[in-house]
C-alpha cells in the first residue's frame, strides 16, 4: 500500500502573533461555553413538563395569562367557575398543585404577570377529544404506565368529567365479574346503568368506580369477605365502619347474601353517610379513601404519610413495599396498576401477550386500523415514565 504524503505540509508552520492568538483562543472558549449552556439549556427545557403542549405550537391547548394580583389557586377557581364546575377551596388548592406541575412550576405561589399558563390539566371545557374511526378509545384509558411519575398522577386525578364516554375500564371489570359469576348475565346492564347514576350524584369516573372495586373485592365480587369487611365495596364491622352506615350494623355479614345491585344501593348509603354528594368533583384518590378512612381524605399532600390503620394491599404502599408509607399517588399508581394486572388476566390468550408487551389492556386485537392508536399509547407511557425501558 503507497501512502502519498505533502513534505511541506508536514513541516509548514504558521506563526502567529501573541495578541492573535489570546484573542482567537478566548473566542473558542466563549463559543464552547455558549454551545455548552445552550445544550444545558434545552435539556432542562426538554425536561419540564409544559413544553411538550405548548400553547404557542398548538393554540387548541387552554391556556390562560396571568394578570396583576392574581394566586394559581385564584385562576383556577375563576376557570372552573366559568366552566359551570365550580370548586371549593381546598379542591382548587390542589387542582393549582396540577397546573404547576403541568407547567413546570416549582412553586405554586410563585407566578408573574404576563406569565401563560397551560390549563389542559383542568379540562375547563369537560369534554375529551373523541378518537377518530377505527382508533381504540381504551388506549388513554388504560395505557399509562404509572409507575412513579409525578405528570402520570396528575393526569390520573383528572375528573369525572374528563372519563371516556365508553368506560372502557367499568366495561371489562363488568364482563369480568359475568365470566367469575359475582354478576348475572341478565343483571349487567342494570349494574352499569346504576354505577352511572352514582357516577352523576357523586361526581365520580365510572372507571374509578370499577378500579376501586378491582382492588377491594376483585372487581364486584358481592361475597368478598376478610371475615371483618364484606361486599363489593368491604363494609367493615363497628360501630362507626361502613357495615353500620349501610344498615348492617348488627349483621355485618348478612351484607354477603345481597347481590351487586343491591350492595350498590348499600353503597350510596355509605357515600351520602360519609358526605360524599357535597363534596364536588370527586378524584379517583378521594373516592378511594371514602371507602378506605374517610378521615385521611383531609389530607390533601400529594406524597404526605396518610396512616392508614392496619395492613394494606401491597399495591397501595409507596414502590409496594409495606414498610413504607401510603400517599395519595402510591393510592392512584396502585389502583391503576392492579386493575392493569387484573383485567389484563381475564383477557383472552392473545389479548394477553398484547396486554403484558404494552401494559395496556385493548378494546381488540392489534389490527392496521388502530395500530397507530397503540403506539402512541406506548409513546405517551414512555415519556410520562422517564424509567421506562422495553
């Protein structure tokens, strides 16, 4: 092999003036610093919540300015209020704390006039965009991965009037408890007709409902029973437990011999006893805790230590580990991820090994028509976790 080499370039020497060269290497610095923050920069941009809804790119998005005087709390009691779902003080508090997060606010308090904010978080318009033909409407229902992520929780503390019109979720846990016998065939429309109903008194998701039911009696199981609580909903004995307040205070286990649509009535007992119908809009968290100890729903801390008396499910324990506490979100990613395990279960075979790839659990096979459906679902799982790895 020949090499051709230039002599004189070898040895050709440049010489350069001190000045020159002092100048010449403090603009290499200042330019490798400036690509050096600007990289720095984006990525902590990049990292924020907000920017992949950017109002600006995409003007569909609710957004609002903030003016002179006003809180985040204040906002987003006068947008709800506007909406027609006006929010106590304590409900506003909160939803505030989603709204920051959604836009990259550390502080809550902290916001400037001029400032825009994004307000998808509040769905002031109550409705969802419907998904286009063919597209499967359990994907945003179901797909998220919820293992830590703050904006995962968030989204998942959307309410009522943000739940899809198919309830996708309430669907299968129905179908589900027809195929174990918790529910008779001929009595499954009247069940989900009457958990509509409650939906619309109490102001809850439909699905929510269904979740909360996976968790304490394997979704509608009317004979559940840890000899102590009983029914679809445990109705735990004493004096001041969910047992007396659905009348069966006496005989707690007598609750066992009365169907789904029987306890479900039990059920709205216990949700006005316990002053569920005042309390508007209701999340997923504080539906669970009703049921749970209605007490700790005074505890409005996303991450604050609930104690909760007794031993758990694991599910409901920060990282399911029972020596840890239980919050508000490991509340919302435990309900969420049992039901996920659960109803993914009951699916057929091949429903199954879609489910298990996708954490999802689909309306149907994967066909072309709805293939871009799951992948975006998979995508959004993906960046709401930054953990997630296939």
């Amino acid at each position: 092999m020949n090499f051709n080499i230039d002599s004189k370039a070898v040895v050709k020497t440049g010489f350069v003036l001190p000045n020159t060269a002092s100048l010449n290497a403090k603009q290499t610095v200042e330019a490798n610093a400036f690509r050096t923050g600007f990289a720095q920069t984006l990525a902590q941009l990049q990292s924020k919540s907000g920017v992949n809804s950017s109002t600006i790119l995409n003007p569909q998005v609710p957004s609002v300015a903030v003016q002179d005087g006003d809180t985040l709390s204040g906002i987003v009691k006068r947008e709800m209020q506007a909406a027609g779902r006006p929010v106590s003080h304590n409900e506003a508090t909160r939803l505030a704390q989603d709204v920051a997060r959604a836009n990259g606010i550390s502080n809550p308090d902290r916001i400037f006039p001029g400032q825009r904010l994004n307000l998808s978080v509040l769905n002031t318009n109550g409705t969802t965009q419907a998904p286009s033909a063919g597209q499967a409407p359990a994907q945003t229902a179901l797909s998220l991965n919820t293992a830590v992520h703050p904006k995962a929780v968030s989204i998942m503390r959307q309410s009522a009037a943000n739940a899809s019109a198919n309830h996708v979720v309430l669907q299968k846990t129905l179908d589900r408890a027809v195929a174990k016998g918790f529910i008779p065939a001929e009595e499954r429309q009247q069940v989900y007709d009457k958990i509509l109903t409650m939906s619309r008194t109490y102001q809850f998701a439909p699905d929510d409902f269904a979740r909360l039911t996976l968790m304490e009696s394997d979704g509608m199981n009317p004979k559940a029973t840890n000899n102590r609580c009983h029914g679809i909903i445990q109705f735990c004995d004493g004096p001041d437990r969910g047992a007396a307040s659905a009348g069966f205070g006496s005989n707690p286990k007598a609750i066992l011999g009365h169907s789904v649509l029987e306890q479900l009535d039990m059920v709205s007992k216990y949700f006005d006893e316990t002053g569920l119908r005042s309390g508007g809009p209701t999340s997923l968290d504080d539906l669970y805790l009703t049921v749970l100890t209605p007490s700790a729903r005074r505890e409005k801390a996303p991450d604050a230590n609930l104690n909760i008396a007794g031993s758990q499910a694991p599910h409901l324990y920060v990282n399911r580990d029972k020596s840890a506490p239980i919050t508000r979100n490991s509340i919302m990613q435990g309900l969420y991820q049992n039901a996920l395990e659960r109803l993914g279960r009951h699916a057929p075979a091949s429903v199954a090994a879609t489910v298990a790839q996708n954490n999802t659990v689909p309306t149907a096979l994967p066909t072309p028509s709805n293939a871009v459906s799951r992948a975006q679902a998979l995508r959004i799982g993906a960046y709401l976790n930054q953990d997630y790895v296939r």
